[in-house]
C-alpha cells in the first residue's frame, strides 16, 4: 500500500511541477503581449524590470525544467483504458471549444490578454492541464515521436555538461523575475492582486525546481533517466 501511494504522490508531484512550468511560460506571454501592445505607456514592474522584453527569457527558464519533471513521474501507475495522453488531447478540446463561446476576441488571444473573467480562466486552466497530461505521456503518442525524443535524449546525454551550466543559468535568470517582481509589488501593495500573487507563487516554484534541478546533477545523469511511465 505503501508503494502505492509513492508512486502517485511521485506522479501526481511530477504533473504539479509541468503545470507550474507551463504556467509560468503562460504568465510571460501576457507580459510580453501587454508590454508590446501598451509600451511606453506601460512597461512591466519598473524599474526592476530594465526591459520588458527580458520576459523572453523567462520562458525557456520554465520550459527548461520541463524534462527533468516528467523524469520524476516516470513510474508505472497503469491507465484507465486510454493513454494520458488522450485525456490530455480530449481536456484541450473540450476546453478551447468552451472557451470560444465565451471570449469576445477570439481563440488567438487567449494567452495575451488580461481579464479577470471566471469562464476564460478556467478554459485556460484546463487548457494548461490538458497540455500537461500530453507532455508526460508524449512518447506515447507515436513511433515516430518518441523515435525522435530518444533522438534528443541522446544529443542530450552527450552535451550533459553544458546543459547543466545551461540549468545553472536559467535557475538564476528565474530568480531575477523573482527578487525584481517581489521588491516592486512590496513598494506598490496596490498591485498586490490575486494575478500577481499567483505569479509569484509560480516564479518561486520554477526557482526551486531549477535549483533543485541542478543539485540533483540531472542533465550530467540523463543516461539514468528511466523510459517507462
């Protein structure tokens, strides 16, 4: 029974830490979105932020940790008749044909434009989950997929060095939105809203996760990284 449960709470972490790399990836595009459409009149959290477009470099901080979470759900909890990965695919579906019905401007710009409606929120929610559930199950969506992510995994395993220096690199450029984004909303407590704080959350998250990334030396051992979910 034991091992039961440590198995899932090992998933269930694993899918926790995609989730959050997503969501912070989600969080950076409707920055970049919001700073490319309203600058100058409006740049992000200055000037502790020097330039909005740094954003860019957030998203391969998060998108970076991606592997090494799906590394740890890589344990065998069975499935209900399907793959994950078609729950995911049924999930994104379902939630972007609900979301169409509710968002004036279209599907385009889901993931850049702020609103604080309920309905879209939660389309963009289930969205991220969906997509989560596909990517901890990729390799099983096809022959060919997975013939190239072995492709990968093997480029990796060879370059493990410099993508562990990479890891270092993206830990403390995730800091930085950190520390930046913390110190301005602690002088403008007016911007504390439930959006920035949920920002923050996940930015602490994407911090620890890569930091922890590269206690554990996981890209110089991807040779150990187990091929069965």
């Amino acid at each position: 029974m034991g091992k039961i449960v440590d198995i899932y709470c090992k998933k269930i972490f694993s899918l926790s830490l995609i989730f959050n790399s997503l969501l912070t990836v989600v969080f950076a595009m409707g920055l970049l979105a919001s700073y490319y459409t309203l600058f100058p009149a409006w740049t992000p959290y200055p000037p502790f932020i020097v330039d909005g477009r740094l954003f860019w470099l957030l998203i391969p901080a998060a998108l970076f940790n991606i592997f090494p979470c799906v590394n740890i759900g890589k344990v065998h909890t069975g499935r209900l008749w399907f793959h994950h990965y078609v729950y995911g695919f049924l999930v994104i579906i379902a939630a972007i044909g609900a979301t169409a019905l509710i968002l004036p401007s279209g599907l385009s710009s889901l993931f850049v434009i702020y609103t604080t409606d309920a309905g879209i929120n939660a389309g963009r929610f289930f969205i991220v989950g969906g997509v989560t559930l596909v990517l901890d199950d990729l390799a099983d969506v096809s022959e060919k997929l997975q013939s190239g992510l072995k492709i990968i995994k093997t480029k990796a395993q060879r370059n493990g060095r410099i993508l562990h220096l990479v890891q270092v690199g993206m830990g403390f450029v995730s800091l930085y939105f950190l520390g930046a984004i913390t110190i301005y909303l602690m002088q403008h407590q007016v911007e504390v809203t439930l959006a920035n704080s949920i920002l923050l959350g996940s930015l602490m998250i994407t911090v620890l996760t890569s930091f922890a990334n590269v206690k554990r030396r996981v890209w110089l051992n991807v040779n150990m990284c187990s091929d069965t979910g």
